[in-house]
C-alpha cells in the first residue's frame, strides 16, 4: 500500500482551518481552528487534511510532534507525488 510522510508548520487557534502555503524549509503550513488544548488542534488537523486529501480520517496519522507545531504527518494511501499534487490546489 502506498503511503507518504509530509513535514508540517501548524498554526492552532486560527479563524479559519486553511492550507497556507509551503514554507522556506520545506514544511507545509497549515492553521486549524481548533485550540492546542487535550489534542484538539491534532484531531482537527488530521480530520482537515483527510477531508482535503478526500481520504478516510484514520489514514493519516502524525508521527512527530505531537505537542509541537512543527509535526510530520503520514498519509495513508496516497503517493508523495499524489499527496503534493493534491495540497498544492
């Protein structure tokens, strides 16, 4: 099965769940809604990038960073090619 790791900058407390843009270090910067409070900013992330990946919520999982705004995430069942194609729309 294909699968895929991104590096991210997350951005909590925003006004609005958006994809921002890439970073000059290579990290993808996304801002969620949600508060960094018992993990919400981390579930409103991977719900966010399953929506805008159009894949199943529990195929993406973040592997780093948990408590950091800096955080890789892996993608489930798409490419890395796939995966950038789609978040760079």
């Amino acid at each position: 099965m294909k699968s895929c790791v991104v590096d991210l900058r997350v951005v909590p407390n925003a006004s609005k769940d958006e994809i921002v843009g890439w970073m000059d270090d290579g990290r993808l910067k996304v801002k969620v809604h949600a508060v960094p409070e018992g993990g919400r900013a981390n579930r409103a992330l991977a719900e966010f990038l399953a929506k805008a990946l159009g894949i199943p919520k529990k195929a993406v999982t973040i592997e780093t960073g948990t408590t950091s705004r800096e955080k890789t995430v892996r993608i489930e069942g798409l490419s890395i090619e796939e995966a950038l194609d789609i978040l760079k729309r």
